[in-house]
C-alpha cells in the first residue's frame, strides 16, 4: 500500500531554490533514509511531507485517512505536567472509554431501575466497548508507556517529576517517546538520535526495526542508519535519487553508478571524436562523402551523455605534525576527580597508557566524566588524586565540542589569521577555502556561523596547529555526513596519536584501534574497534562474572572452578525459574481469556440477561478477570524484556 508519493515537487525561499522536480515514494513499512550534506533541503522536505510547509509546484498524494507523526529538529515540550501525565495524554480515547465502563457499571449495579429490555442494551453497549477499549490496548497501554519510558533513558526518574524541570534533552526526548507510544502509520523523524546516548540508541533502533509502520527519518548518524533502514533518498543539487539498500550499501552503489557512468561519458566521447575526425577528413572527397555524410546524420540523431558531475564541493584538509613524539605519548596512573566541595568522586582509578601512533576512544555513559578526563589531560582541571604523565616532545591539540576557544565577536578571518600573525593572508584564505568557506565568508562574525560552520572553522584551527597527540571531544557533533567523511579521511592519515570521546559509532569503527571503556571505578581496554568492543560486551554478559583463568597457568584452583560451577548453576536456576513463570503466566492468561469468553458467551443467553441480578454478577466477574489478565500481562512483559 502506497502511503504517500511525490512527483516533481519543488520549492523555493525567494530567489533561493530548494528542492527541484523531487520524487518519492513511501509505502507501508518502509524504512527510508534522506541523506545530504547541510543546507541541501531535507528538513524543509520532512516538513512538506509533514504537511508544516507548503510546496511551490508538484503534486503530493496521500491517504485522506493516513495517520503520521513527525518529531521536528528542534522539538522540546513545554508544559506543566509531571512526566506520567504528559505521557498519558497519548491516549485520551482510552481514558475516556475508562471513565465511560465504571460509568456503566455503577448503572449496572442499579439493576431494579431498569426494565429488561433496557439492562440488556446496557450490557450490549458495555461488551460492545469494552471490546474496543481492548483492541485499542487498553490493559496494556500503562505497560507500553513504562516499556518506552524505560527504553529512552527515563527509568531513574520518578514519573511524576516536573516536565518544566527537565533538560532540553531530556525533553526532545518525551517528545520523541509521545511519538512512538501513537504509532502512527507514517512516521517522520528529523534528527532523532540528538541527545541519546549509546545505550538508548540501540534500543530505539532496535524499536524502529520491530516498528508497525513505515519509518522515514533524516540522521547523520550512519551507523543507526545501517541498523535501521532500507532504502535511501540522496538530495543532492535540489534533487533526489533512489538507491535500496542500507546507508552503507548505498555509498557502495553511488561509488559504482559514479564509476559506470564515467565510462559510458568517455565511451560515447572516444565515439564521437573518431566520428567526428571521420567526417572532417572525409566530407570533401567525392569518393567518401556520402559516407561522411552519413556519419554526420548519426551524429545529429546520437542522444549526447552529459558528463557525470560527481559529488559536491567538500572540504579538503589533513592534519599534519611539527615534530615526532616519543613512544611513550601518555600515562595516567590511579587517577581519581571530584568537583570541589562534593564528596563523591566522579570518577576513581582511571589506568591508561597511550604509545605513539594508536587512536583511542574513550567511551561510557553520559556523566561518567569523559569530557572531564580529557580536561584533565590538557590541563585544563586538576586531578584530585592520581598523575598524568605526557611523552617526550608530546604537543597537544584539543578539539572542544562547546568550542569555547572560539571569539563570537571575531569574523572567521581573523579568527584564523589572529592565532598565525606572520602567515600571509593569502595562505590563511587557502586554509579557509579548504575547510568552505570562501569569498564573503570569511567576512562573516563567528556568532553569525551555523554550528556546523564553526565546526569546521574549530577543526582548521586544530588543523593550524601541527600537533602530535589529538585531543578530540566530540568532533563530528554538527558536521554533515560527507564533512564526516573528509574528517575520518584526514584522522586515518594523520601519523600521530589519538584520544578521542564520540556517540558516533561509525566514526569510532572507523578511526579507533583500542576502545577504553570509562566506569565509576576502573577503565577497561579492549584491542579493537567499536564492534568488537561490543562483541567482548556481550560475552562478558553471557559470562554472568566468572572468574577470568589465571594468566599464568590458564587454570583455576579446583575451589575457584567450583565457586565458578555454583555461580553458574545458581543463574540457570535463576533463568530456568523466570522461564518456568514465564510459561504459568502464559498458561493462567489463557485460562482466564477462555474463562472470559466462556462468561460473555453465558451473559447472551435468555435466562441470563433477563435475570439482572445474574448478568451483573458475571459481567463483574467478567471484569476481575480482566483485570488479573492486565496485572499478569504487564508481569510477562517485563520478563520477557529481562
């Protein structure tokens, strides 16, 4: 089923076109990605479909009766309602069919008001909404409402705290949950993986794969894009192409479409110089003129292949060093931080050893102090306890995600040329150029800059500096997927050290050799990349804290083995007990649900809704076992997400 098509859709802001002759199609279950660099249109697209913005020409067909959902770039919530009340006005058909059942069966209870042919269309009007309520998910709403509460991070927090009180996260965030609890037949989001942490992506991703409706989304987040998508619209120069297939797939099919229609251009332009070099050389002579004339014809009639454009302008740097650092690049030993005047440390017992040449990302959950750790590092905080120790000839460059080192007050050209005085100013534009910004743009005040701008005017500074040891916190936060690309292409090149912090799992498989995993109270190194770092999670969770084998021997004492076997044995009795409740649970929901409709196939009967007294004693019957289905309902979800 085909829930909305574009043909030839365009739209300007004035003399500025946007989006020109753009197609679309978006069917049920779809999973379908926008991609392009900034500026090329695709939130202003995700707002048409949304129908928030209107369109110049073109024609876009919907369903009169499609129902969608669209979580803007920059959506926050405003109200005055605790977070279990927010959540709750997903669903105000339901709390009305609440109000409108105990409502009916206080009428019910007053069975001597009523003749019997009154009572009986009370208990008609009662089955008949009481089956709606539960085909709507009415014993089950509170339980997806918890299940979404708890997936996107908000499993600490008391449900009725204050919504006013909450960050700007926090916020985009029951927004983006509100979404979801409707499920809308389309749904449209524009940047949904912001402010979410490692953790709450893989369960939103893990959420729109199982997702019952069709999902389109625009994310420069490639790796959710690998993991949730299927199809992906390219804009690029105000139009789109279709390519299937992941994120992924889809740069390997633009790679090979470049490269093919490449050679058909100079296939067909081999063809007509040789043409053409046939008919100059043979028009004049009597003998093949009519040939040549020939050729001419074809010439005229041949359908000329435009030349492949290929990708847009993209910044172009690399990141070069003054001088090499010794091996030993970094060591921090025992190193512990509390803010002053707390008494609980941030973190304690940080260990790590950096050698020259490999790429660390530091990694953890938000507000374990990565950001902090790399301050420490460039000396912007003082540890509290602990030392850190840099190389020989070791010269520090820091990327700072909030980009403090930036004067709002400067133009972007003097931003540059105040830290490099004796560069010449032609070279300073060179770098500028490098990094896009040209002509008037370097003229522009750095408060006038878009976040991805000073993005890229932050990363030419750090370009500028020539150091060996990179302190990166956050460098693609703000930067299009293709400005992404040129930076991990400039990163693998770079012949010094790096230690970085990234929510981009993409950019970490990409740049990090060794992931250091930041906890309360020690860091633990894993030799790989980020999926590898995620496979030794995963069976260090199958593991359930065995004792690791001795590094000496490879063996464990007989008592260690047995220590071992008895923590082994006690969680598969653990494990084998919620499987054994979870299957009485399935047992006792399904004899109640046959109790159920054994009791409503009895309230029809004559003798039954003719006797008041009986018809309310099984319609109240009917309800405590509704009830204990929702109760057992809600018990075996859980487990199941255990």
């Amino acid at each position: 089923m085909i829930l909305m098509q574009i043909n030839g859709l365009t739209k300007s802001f004035g003399a500025d076109k946007i989006l020109s002759n753009i197609k679309l199609e978006v069917k049920d279950h779809d999973r379908i990605a926008i991609v392009g660099r900034n500026g090329s249109g695709k939130s202003t697209l995700l707002k048409i479909m949304a129908g928030e913005l209107s369109y110049d020409q073109g024609e876009l067909f919907r369903p009169k009766d499609l129902t969608m959902g669209y979580l803007a770039q920059h959506t926050t919530l405003e109200t005055e309602k605790t977070i279990w009340q927010e959540m709750l006005t997903v669903f105000p058909e339901l709390k009305k069919q609440e109000q409108q059942l105990r409502f009916m069966e206080q009428q019910m209870e007053q069975a001597t008001n009523y003749s019997p042919e009154a009572y009986q269309k009370l208990l008609h009007d009662y089955d008949r909404l009481q089956h709606s309520y539960e085909q709507n998910g009415g014993y089950t709403y509170e339980a997806d409402i918890k299940a979404v509460l708890n997936g996107l991070n908000f499993h600490m927090f008391d449900y009725d705290t204050p919504i006013q009180t909450l960050s700007g996260g926090q916020k985009t965030r029951l927004s983006l949950g509100k979404l979801l609890l409707k499920k809308p037949q389309l749904l449209i989001l524009d940047e949904p993986t912001n402010h979410l942490d490692i953790e709450t992506l893989n369960w939103l991703e893990s959420y729109l794969s199982n997702y019952p409706g069709a999902v389109v989304v625009v994310s420069h987040d490639r790796y959710f894009l690998d993991k949730t998508v299927s199809i992906v619209y390219e804009i690029s120069r105000h139009q789109t192409k279709r390519y299937v297939g992941t994120y992924s797939k889809y740069l390997e099919q633009k790679a090979l479409d470049f490269e093919k229609e490449w050679k058909e251009y100079e296939k067909q332009q081999t063809k007509i110089m040789k043409m053409e070099d046939f008919i100059q050389r043979n028009i004049v002579r009597a003998s093949t003129t009519k040939r040549a004339q020939s050729r001419r014809k074809q010439l005229e009639k041949m359908e000329i292949i435009d030349k492949p454009l290929g990708d847009e302008a993209s910044a172009s740097f690399s990141f070069r060093i003054n001088r090499r650092s010794g091996n030993d690049v970094l060591k921090i030993n025992d190193l512990s931080f509390r803010y002053p005047g707390e008494t609980d440390y941030l973190f304690q017992h940080v260990h790590l050893q950096i050698n020259r040449g490999e790429r660390i990302a530091l990694v953890g959950p938000n507000g374990i102090g990565k950001t902090t750790l790399l301050k420490m590092v460039t000396g912007q905080l003082k540890s509290t306890q602990g030392t850190i120790q840099l190389g020989t000839n070791v010269q520090i460059g820091y990327y700072d995600q909030e980009q403090a080192n930036l004067h709002s007050s400067k133009t972007v050209l003097m931003e540059l040329w105040d830290d490099y005085p004796t560069t010449n100013e032609k070279d300073i534009r060179t770098v500028l150029g490098n990094f896009l910004f040209s002509g008037d743009d370097v003229l522009k005040t750095v408060n006038a800059l878009s976040g991805g701008e000073k993005a890229r005017l932050a990363l030419a500074k750090l370009m500028m500096q020539k150091a060996n040891l990179l302190i990166l916190d956050e460098p693609t936060n703000h930067l299009d997927i293709d400005s992404k690309e040129v930076l991990e292409a400039a990163l693998i090149d770079f012949p010094g050290t790096i230690l970085f912090v990234s929510h981009d799992r993409y950019f970490i498989n990409k740049i990090a050799d060794q992931v250091a995993e930041l906890q309360k109270l020690k860091t633990t190194i894993y030799l790989g990349d980020y999926d590898y770092y995620l496979e030794k999670k995963a069976e260090e969770a199958e593991l359930k804290r065995l004792n690791k084998t001795q590094q000496d021997s490879g063996k464990t004492s007989s008592g260690e083995r047995r220590l071992d076997f008895e923590r082994d044995k006690q969680m598969q009795r653990e494990e084998r007990k919620k499987q054994r409740r979870i299957e009485e649970l399935e047992t006792e929901i399904e004899q109640l649900e046959g109790q159920v409709e054994r009791l409503e196939g009895q309230m029809e009967l004559p003798e039954v809704y003719q006797d008041h007294e009986k018809a309310l004693e099984l319609s109240q019957e009917v309800n405590q076992h509704k009830q204990k289905i929702d109760q057992l309902m809600e018990e075996w979800t859980i487990l199941q997400e255990d």
